[in-house]
C-alpha cells in the first residue's frame, strides 16, 4: 500500500488563544472548543464533537483574527499530559480550539475525514512530543509521520468497516451504564426514603484488617492478590486476571480472602476512597494488598451484597469524605473511621432480596462485558489489518 507523509494530505491547525472576557457564553455562532470538551465527549464513547462549554459570534472571530476549524477535522489536544490520553474527535461542525488544541484537516480530494479519523486513533502522538517540561506537538513533526494512503473508495469502505464496530463497542457500553442504573435504582427503592440507622462498628464481626504489603521482588508467580485496580467504583472485578506474589503460610492465613469479605479502600484520591467491592467465587485462595481493609460481617444481621453497594453509593460516600485525612494527592480512611460509619437499618430479608436482584443484573452484565471484550478485540485486530492493506 502506498504510504505518504500525513503533511502532504492533511493541514494541521492550531488553536488561538482564547481570552477570559471572551469565555462563559453558553450560545453564539461558534462552539470554542477547550482541551476537557474534547476529553469528555471522547471518554463517553462518542465520536463527534457539536458543542462545547463557550461559545463566541462572528465579530469575536474577526477580533481574535482566527480561522475557524471546518466539519470533519479530527481535533485533539497539543500540550501537556493531555496528549498522552490519545482522545480524538470529529468536529461536528465548524468551530474554533483554544490554543492547547489542534485539528487535522484532510485535504477531502484524496482523504476521507472518517478515514483520518480511525487512522489517527491508532498513532500514538506522545511518542512524538517534544520532551521538555510541557510537552507538546509542533506541526512540522505531525507533518512528517508516514501514513497509509489506499484509493479513496477503499478510505471510504474501510471507515465504515470501522465505523460500524465503534458504534457496537458504544452501545455495548452504555449497556454497561443501563446495568449499572438498574442496581443504583434498586438500592434507591431498599434505601432512599428516611431509615433507622446503626453504626457499622455493630455488623462487623471481624476487621477491619488493612491488606499485605509486599515488595516488587515478591511480584510474579504463587497467590492471586487483589490490588486496587481490580474493580471499578461500583464493585464490580475486572475481566483482567490478578497479579501473583509470594506469600507466606501465616500471611496467607492472615490476609486471605473468602465468600463474603468486603474490602474498602483506604489510600487513594478522593474520588475513590472507600470504594469497595464484595468478595464472591473465587477460584483459588487469594490476598488482599495493603491500601485496601477487609472486614466480615454478622450475616445473620446484614447481607454483604448490600453493605459493599450501599458503601459505594453517594450517602456512604459524603460519609467517608468527612472522616478522609487528606494529604498531597491522595487521602485515607482508617479503621476507626470505617467502624463509625452509619448504615441503614434494613430489614435482612429485604436485603436478601436486593441481592438476589443484583445477582441476576450482574449476570446479564458479565454477558455484556465479555461481548465488550470480543468487540475490542475485534475492532483492534479490524484496525491493525485496515492500516496495513489487508482489509
């Protein structure tokens, strides 16, 4: 397939400088794109971009003596930490990027803005920002990136190969959203209205114990441990296998996991801390690592289903950040505060019941993730043949 430098095909934009006065219009002829519009529409999955949080008019544009970025350039940001997430979105319609921005505008008599699109998704653009403090990307060095250039039918078939697999990867995903809804729904009917509470100290028959730490040189081979990126902040575990480390008999004994532990996290930024998940079917003994506690409940009092979802829910959560000790980047919880805490005095067999609804979305959810898995795969292995002319 022939290849050409991406500067003979596509003109590389940078954004003006936007000033404060000009900011905070919600409505005006021109959507003026900053670095976190991009981000946020990037990170919901969607792949076009038609707004933004400013907005200016005509006589803005003149004043500012900038060019506008026409419908089908893929935008994406040019300084900072930001170029390492690799977010690229169409401009939906035209429209202006501050000056941390920059669009790739296809020259359309040989290039198909779709085309350009998934092409650019697959570039890494941080291994092509300058290495000083700030990085950032400099157009003469976007210009000389060599890239594939097949017929333009072929672009345009190509693109809608790939297309129509991003739009299954976001639906799948906002499947994912939909399931997780329903649980929040579910704890909301078990909870919303005004309950009784009881001081979790009361339910907790043993813990909580903060987890195992170890160093690299134990990492590699022996027992699965569940570290903190091992479920998200609704509980659920990720399709990644866990980590294995070196244990000894007594710690394995000591920081065991089994059916039915909660496990709260400790240290981390706000944003996560106390997130917490509830340990059920797992294949081998396994530990815990030393940011997270593990707790066991009375069972006859409480089900655990129930604890691990209310104490990732909003309530749990204002309660956690009024007891988190905060320190640069990040913040902890410690035992006593996890033992304080407050939680809804709900008849048992009603949470039994919520448990068993959980149960029954959180199959379908695993139904859905591994779909989520083969369509990534799919599309991934789609891509890497679509840019070396085998598709």
């Amino acid at each position: 397939m022939r290849t050409v430098p991406l500067g003979e095909v596509v003109e590389f934009r940078s954004g003006v400088g936007f000033p404060l006065r000009m900011q905070g219009r919600s409505s005006g002829r021109f959507p003026f794109a900053k670095v976190g519009d991009i981000s946020s529409i990037a990170r919901a999955g969607a792949s076009e971009i038609s707004g933004a949080g400013n907005y200016i008019d005509r006589d803005d544009v003149v004043e500012l003596r900038a060019r506008t970025i026409p419908p089908g350039a893929t935008l994406f940001a040019k300084i900072g930490e930001a170029i390492r997430q690799n977010y690229r979105v169409i401009a939906g319609v035209e429209m202006l990027l501050d000056n941390n921005c920059m669009a790739a505008i296809p020259d359309d008599s040989v290039m198909d803005y779709r085309y350009l699109f998934e092409m650019l998704k697959t570039i890494d653009l941080y291994r092509y920002a300058s290495s000083t403090t700030v990085p950032s990307l400099r157009k003469s060095d976007l210009e000389g990136i060599q890239v594939p250039l097949p017929p333009i039918a072929d672009q345009i078939r190509i693109a809608a190969i790939l297309h129509s697999v991003n739009v299954a990867v976001r639906l799948n995903r906002r499947l994912l959203v939909d399931h997780t809804s329903l649980v929040a729904s579910a704890l909301h009917r078990l909870v919303g209205q005004e309950v009784a509470r009881v001081s979790f100290s009361s339910l907790i028959l043993e813990g909580p114990t903060n987890g195992i730490y170890l160093p690299a040189t134990k990492y590699g081979s022996g027992t699965p441990i569940l570290r903190i990126d091992g479920f998200d902040a609704a509980g659920t575990f990720g399709a990644k296998p866990w980590r294995r480390v070196e244990v000894e008999r007594t710690d394995l004994e000591k920081f065991g996991l089994r059916d039915g532990d909660i496990v709260v996290n400790r240290v981390n930024a706000l944003s996560h801390l106390g997130k917490s998940a509830v340990i059920s079917e797992l294949p081998e003994l396994s530990v815990y690592e030393s940011n997270m506690m593990r707790m066991r409940l009375d069972e006859t009092r409480v089900n655990p289903v129930f604890v691990a979802h209310w104490l990732n829910s909003s309530s749990a959560k204002k309660q956690v950040l009024s007891r988190a000790k905060k320190a640069v980047n990040q913040a902890s919880i410690n035992q006593s505060d996890v033992r304080s805490l407050l939680v809804p005095d709900v008849d048992k067999a009603r949470q039994d019941l919520f448990a068993r609804e959980v149960a029954q979305i959180r199959r379908s959810m695993f139904q859905v993730n591994e779909r989520s898995v083969l369509l990534k795969e799919l599309l991934s292995s789609l891509r890497s043949r679509a840019f070396s002319g085998q598709l």
